[in-house]
C-alpha cells in the first residue's frame, strides 16, 4: 500500500510540474508584453480583456487552430521531431529540481521535489544539452537558408556557453562538496553562495542567457537578418513549442541561480514561508530576463563568440583556481 501511495505522489508532483510548465508562458508572455511596455512608456497589451489579460489566452487559441504547414522540400520526420527535442529537456531536468525541503499536507510530510539525487547538477546539464539536437534538426530539416544560419549560430553559441557555464558551478560545488541541489541550498542556511562565488555567479547567469537565447544573445533568431532563425519555417503548435521551451529555460535558470548563488529557500531578515522566499526569488531573476531583453542591443556574432571564449571562460578558469587555493588555505568545509 505505501508503494502504491509512493508511486502515485510521484505521478502527481511528474503531472503537476508538468501542467505549471505548459501553462508558463500565459502568464509570462502578458507579463514581458507589459513590462516591455512600461519600460518604453508604453500601454502593452490592453484590448483583449482588462488590461490585455485575455491576450495570452487569444494567443493560445490562435496558435492551437493556425495552419500546420510543413515546407514541400522539408525533412518530414526531423521537421516533426525538433519541437519535441527542443521542448522535452527542459521538462525534464525539473524531476531533478527541489523547491524546499517539506511540507506538511493532512499530517503527511510531502517533499517538494520529485527526486534527491546525488548527481542533480550533472544530470540537469547532460540533459539540458540535448536541447541543442532540437534546434539544430529544426533549421536543417525546414530545407531554409535562413533557418540553416539561425540553427548553426545556435549550436555555436548554446556549445560555447554551456562550456563556461558548467565551470562556473564547480566552485560551488567545491564550496558545498556535493552535487545534490538538496545539500548545496543547506550548505547556504548561513552565507549564500554569492557572497563567495560572485565571478562564478556572473559567468553563469550571462552564460544562461546566452543558453536561453535571450537579447542580448538571441543570435539564433535576430530578426533582423535571419527573419525568425532556425524556426521561420514553422507555424501553429509546433512554433508555440519552441516558444514554451524558451519560457521553460528561462524559468530553469533563474530557478538554478537561486539555488546555486542565492541560498535557495533559505531567507535572510524577514521570517517568510521558506516556498514563498523561494518564489520571490526566481520571480525576481524572471523579471531580470525580462528587464534585460528590453534594454540591450543585440550583440554581433563575433562579439558573442568573444565573450564566451575570451572572456566567460578564463573567468570561470580562474574562479575555480581561486577557489580551490583559498579552500585549500583555510580548509575545506
């Protein structure tokens, strides 16, 4: 009887995840429209529903009935499946991802996360790096040039910065000594991360923009020369899941930020909920991405190649350097 309740809680947390993720970017698409908005003194979104609120949902829609067209010259089966590369991953790496530590439901302690596993890091950026095949697959098989340049700028891009990216956490991982997300958010219940790993922190946030093609690195798409990127071919639902994988990546590192670099759902000062400082947190690195997109320029793709290669990395080099000589001087904790 306790496997049967075991398994079906697992069900329940794979199912609900599952739904937040899908439903993500009805919120967050009005949220960027009216944040871009305010942010250029604009309105945003305002016709459909007060305020706009009715136009993610009208969105949907549209999205869900539009024609599903697939180029006459097109590689049919990877045209289908590079949707599916590019938006499963995303999902799931958050079996992997904890949200707290507890909580108490009908006095029955419920964990807030699918899985504790003691390899959670590695796992989150062996299967993160799949997504890339998605995007690849996408613009090759479209038959497109412009969706062939935007595929490739891609791959260059996600590989040069998931290389700097995966340095700048073994800093934290030296500071914590495990690679559980569980035992780095409780080796931080006194001091966050950042306060030690600053330059580890900087390389990886710039890093996860880069990964999820966000402005000022969104050289995938740049709609200026390559009209959409890897995915101007594509149309109705399988466009909406590009779409969903984005909003997926971003919610995944603003989520890995905080528990890397800012302590997790450990609060500091004002005696909140630990789910609810959580929250605050990943919403506030959410905004971030929002904030940034409407305020950088686009990088050339030689500056982007740049700062991953002659920047980002020996940053990250010399973090783990610095790190393990002053953890050998003072003593591992």
């Amino acid at each position: 009887m306790e496997l049967i309740v075991a398994l079906g809680l697992i069900v329940f947390k794979v199912a609900f995840l599952i739904a937040i993720l899908l439903l993500l970017p009805l919120p967050l698409t009005w949220l960027e429209r009216k944040i871009a908005g305010h942010i250029q003194q604009r309105m945003g979104p305002m016709r459909v529903g007060w305020h706009g609120l009715l136009q993610p949902m009208a969105d949907g829609i549209k999205l869900l009935t539009k024609e599903d067209h697939i180029p006459a010259e097109a590689d049919r089966f990877l045209f289908k499946l590079a949707p599916i590369l590019a938006l499963a991953p995303p999902f799931v790496v958050f079996v992997a991802i904890p949200f707290g530590e507890s909580v108490s439901v009908l006095g029955h302690e419920i964990t807030l996360y699918v899985s504790n596993m003691n390899v959670a890091l590695l796992f989150v950026f062996a299967v993160i790096g799949i997504e890339v095949y998605g995007v690849i697959f996408g613009g090759w098989a479209a038959n497109s040039k412009y969706a062939v340049l935007g595929s490739l700028r891609t791959c260059a891009q996600m590989i040069s910065y998931e290389i700097p990216m995966g340095f700048a956490v073994i800093g934290v991982v030296m500071l914590a000594q495990s690679m559980s997300l569980l035992d780095i958010v409780r080796a931080q219940a006194d001091v966050w991360n950042i306060v030690y790993q600053p330059v580890g922190f900087f390389v990886f946030f710039v890093a996860g923009l880069a990964e999820a093609q966000r402005i000022p690195f969104d050289l995938s798409e740049a709609e200026g020369d390559l009209g959409a990127g890897f995915h101007t071919e594509y149309s109705g639902i399988r466009f909406a899941f590009f779409m969903v994988s984005e909003y997926a990546i971003v919610l995944l590192v603003s989520v890995l930020v905080v528990i890397l670099f800012f302590g997790g759902w450990n609060g500091v000062l004002i005696p909140l909920p630990p789910l609810l400082w959580f929250v605050l947190k990943v919403a506030f690195f959410v905004y971030v991405f929002i904030w940034f997109r409407f305020t950088f320029p686009r990088y050339r793709y030689d500056q982007l190649m740049a700062i991953g290669w002659k920047v980002l990395l020996p940053l990250s080099m010399a973090n783990i350097i610095i790190t393990g000589v002053l953890l050998g001087a003072v003593g591992a904790p």
